[in-house]
C-alpha cells in the first residue's frame, strides 16, 4: 500500500516522515526539496503467523506500507510544485496542515 504524505511547504511533511521511519536527522535538501523520500515498513500480524503454523508449507508474505514524503505541492514562489501524477499513484493521502 502506498501512503503520500502531502502538504503545504514547512507544514510537518518530513516530521511525520521521519518520526514514521524513526529518522532523527532532518533532510538535508529541506525545504526546497524536490524528490520524494521513500520508506518501506513490513506490518508483522501474530494472525498471519498462526495460520503459517497451521500451514507450514506456504510462504508467508507480511504486507508492507510504502510512506512516500511528496515534496509540497505549491513552492515557496506561489508556482506549482511536482506534476500531481504521484499523487494519483497513491492508495492514501496524509494531508498535513
């Protein structure tokens, strides 16, 4: 599952990002950053691993969230941001204000 997080320039994107990946140091190309950071994180369930017990000859795959830091969709200029295309491609949207 992919989840965008989005917002205004200097409205907490990479904070949520980084507390979400459990980054302590700030972005190196903030605020003018123009390429989305990406994370991945594997949700482990006891459930899926008790019925991988039951049937130990299957493959258990653990589901994984995709956290993509959209950099702001207005710059600083008042001009639009990054082509809305990556928005489009996410499954959810946080939306920070």
């Amino acid at each position: 599952m992919r989840v965008g997080i989005s917002g205004l320039p200097r409205s907490g994107k990479s904070t949520i990002f980084n507390a979400l990946c459990s980054k302590d140091s700030p972005q190196e190309t903030h605020p003018s950053k123009q390429k989305s950071s990406i994370f991945t994180a594997k949700v482990r369930d006891k459930r899926l691993d008790n019925v991988g017990s039951i049937f130990p000859d299957k493959k258990i795959i653990y589901p994984e969230l995709l956290f993509i830091d959209i950099p702001s969709i207005r710059g600083q200029d008042n001009t639009e941001g990054p082509d809305f295309q990556i928005l489009r491609e996410q499954d959810a949207i946080v939306e920070t204000i």
